[in-house]
C-alpha cells in the first residue's frame, strides 16, 4: 500500500506564493464566468429586438482590453467582455449601453478593498506608508499612491459634508442611539470627538442620521447637531437612546421636548462600577443584571430598590447613580418586548466603532480634524451595508403611530382598540 507523506517542514514563503496564485486564479476564473453570464442574461432579455432584416440589436462584440483589478485575494487580470447594443433611448434618441453591475468601465479595486482605506487611516497609516502596506498585503506593486490618498480624502470629506447637509424631510426617525466617540487618531494636540445618531425608521432599518465633529460632548454642540437636523426637515424621534453624561440630553429636551429619554444601561454599569471598590463590583454587576434583566417593570424596580438597600448605606454614590435616574433607566419597558435588546444600550453605535477604539494608535505629526471626521463617515458608510433590522419590525410603525405598550405587550392601538396580538392589522 502507498502512502502519502507529508512534509512536516515550516511553511516557506515559496508555498505561500503558490496558494496566493492558486487563489487569485480561481477569483479570476470565477469572475470571468460571472460577467460572461452577466453578458448573455443582458443579450438574452434583448434578443427579440431586432432591426429591418432581422438582425438582433444586442449582440457580443469579444472584448475590453484586459486590466487588473485589485481585489481582497489580490491583483486579478480581467477582460472584461463586451456588448455591442444598436438600440436606441426613444426620448433622447441617445444609444443605449450595457453597463455591468459586477464590474463597473472605471472600477480598478473592488469594494471591499476601497473600505480598507478609511480603516488604515483611522488607525493612524499615514498616507505614504498605503503604498507599501497594500502592496505586502494584496502582492501588487500597483497600490494607491500618496498623491491618491490625499485626493480620496479630499473627496471623502466633500461626502461627509453634503451627507450633513441633506435633506431629513419624511425620514420618521422612530429610535435613534446618540454617543460620543473619542477618537485619538493623527492629531498631537487634540483628539476628535464625534456625535455620532443612528436611528430607526418606520420599517424597522437602521441608518446614520448625522456625524459632527463636536470637541466634546457638550449641549452647545449636541444643540447644533439636533438644530440642523430639524432645519433640514427632521421629526422628533419617539424615543432617544444615550449615555447620562452627554450634553444631548439637555439639548434634545429644547429641540425635541416630545422625545423621551433611555439611559445607556452599558454606560451605566460602568459608572456604577467606578463608584465601588474592586472587590464589590462583582456582586454589583450580577444585581445590576437583575434589574435591566427583568421580566417587567415591577420586578426591575425591585430589583433596583434591593440594589439600593445592599449597596446604598457603604456606597451611596453608587446607589444614586441608579435610584436617580431609574425612570429613564427603565423606559424601554414602554415599548416592544421585541425591540428591548436595542433599546438598553448604544451597542449600534459601539459596535461600529470597537475596532478602531481597540487598535487606534497616535501617529507622529498632525492630521486635519475633518480628514478625521470624513474618514469615521467612511467607516460607518461601508459598516452601514452590514446593519440588521430591528427584532419585530413590523412594530416600529405601530410606535411611530402612537400604539401604547406596556411591560412590553401592545395594549392600545393608534384607533384606540385594544391590543391582543402584536401584528400590524
């Protein structure tokens, strides 16, 4: 019988260079039969347009000269095949093009590639070093040059701008987090803090709603945010979702005084566990879970109140950090059970940005603030396409509408009939 052997000697960087080419051939061959299939769907949904002799007007016509489009496995060589389309737009009487949604005529990197940019950047790569950084990684020699850098930046803030400036008008924000993001990245003097909003329209997505460089975490900048934001058309939201120490609070009750207010129960343990020694922060934290846990709100204020009697008389700082904001703490048991899981925490908002938090690093030499700020709206922007909606989404118009809920349950419907099953009528 014969039997393989394996060679047990390290992985050598000839063998890597073989499986990177491995890779990169199969990314072409798959990418090739793609826009081949692209091609003849396009030809065949035109094939009984033809002209005065019956010849078709959509036809094949080889190919584009090959060009090399980066790609996460690499440089890839494409050639790209192409359609010669006779038709002609019957309003303009301009002819009609194929253009494929695979492969764009300027795309020379793909998407996935374009968001690594952004994230480099955040995490303090400077413009001169992309070059060699994408070349090592992707093995191409043909990376983004410095000049390129500069110019997608440039380009990137101009999209940060006209994003703020964009019209809110029949948005109908239901929910929506709010949070101050501090951000150390390329700046020697001062670090960037963002005010960044995600919110929740009627049918349950979840989007960015506006990103400012704010300084701090201020009423002054919070008041210049949410005031912008109604000038260009934006309703009250039903309910704002927050950190205690954000100036936010004081401005959304003058801008929105409808909107009501929930406590970050994230950013809340933490305050409560600054507030206590090492060794009690363990029990702390399980009574605290008994609380934002709970079934309802009764068992959550009572929760709440044994938390207070355990704790309040060794550390009452702690203590009042829940007592006195335990209305606000406990809003969302006014709203869908469903939707609970989003509504305690500004987890949207700190999961978009956990990556650059844990391994942004300061680099030698100031960066522009609105490089800063332009390169987080990148970073939401490619983040944003990955964003789920809410649980039950079918409740968030019925919230929008007015529907009461209590501990969770749909007990009044917007026409005033009583709640039963939570499905929209």
């Amino acid at each position: 019988m014969l039997k393989g052997v394996h060679d047990e000697a390290e992985p050598n960087e000839a063998s890597g260079s073989v499986l990177d080419e491995i890779v990169r051939e199969a990314a072409r061959q798959m990418l090739a039969v793609a826009l081949q299939a692209e091609v003849s769907a396009y030809i065949d949904a035109h094939a009984e347009e033809v002209d005065e002799n019956g010849h078709r007007l959509a036809v094949r016509n080889v190919h584009h000269n090959e060009r090399e489009v980066i790609t996460a496995a690499g440089p890839v060589p494409v050639r790209a095949p192409r359609v010669n389309d006779k038709r002609t737009d019957p309003a303009t009487g301009e002819r009609k093009r194929f253009a494929s949604a695979i492969l764009p005529a300027w795309a020379r990197k793909s998407p996935r590639v374009a968001e690594v940019l952004p994230l480099l950047y955040l995490h303090g790569l400077s413009s001169s070093d992309f070059g060699p950084a994408l070349t090592q990684f992707l093995g191409t020699s043909h990376g983004p040059s410095a000049a390129t850098i500069t110019r997608l930046t440039k380009d990137w803030q101009d999209e940060a701008t006209t994003f703020n400036k964009r019209s809110l008008a029949g948005t109908g924000y239901v929910y929506c987090w709010v949070d101050g993001i501090h951000l150390k990245v390329r700046l020697e003097q001062d670090k960037v803090c963002l005010l960044v909003m995600i919110g929740v329209r009627a049918d349950g997505t979840k989007e960015l709603i506006a990103l400012d460089d704010g300084h701090r975490e201020s009423t002054e900048s919070s008041l210049d945010l949410l005031r912008g934001c109604k000038r260009r058309g934006m309703a009250a939201p039903v309910l704002a979702v927050g950190d205690g120490a954000l100036g936010f609070w004081s401005a959304v009750r003058e801008v929105f005084p409808e909107t009501r207010e929930q406590r970050c129960w994230w950013h809340k343990i933490g305050n409560v566990l600054s507030a206590l020694p090492k060794s009690a922060q363990p029990g702390a934290r399980k009574a605290l879970a008994e609380t934002w846990n709970a079934e309802d709100k009764d068992h959550a204020q009572a929760a709440a109140n044994v938390f207070a009697a355990d704790y309040g008389t060794k550390w009452p700082k702690a203590a009042a950090k829940i007592t006195d904001d335990l209305d606000v703490l406990l809003a969302f048991y006014d709203y869908p059970a469903e939707h609970r899981i989003h509504l305690r925490t500004t987890n949207p908002i700190e999961s978009t940005f956990a990556t650059v938090r844990l391994r942004q690093r300061v680099t030698k030499g100031p960066g522009s603030r609105a490089a800063g700020v332009a390169m987080a709206f990148k970073l939401i922007e490619s983040a944003q396409t990955r964003w789920r909606a809410v649980n039950a989404p079918h409740l968030v118009a019925l919230v929008r509408a007015g529907a009461v809920f209590k501990n969770g349950k749909l007990i009044e419907r917007p026409d005033g009939s009583e709640g039963g099953d939570q499905q929209v009528a």
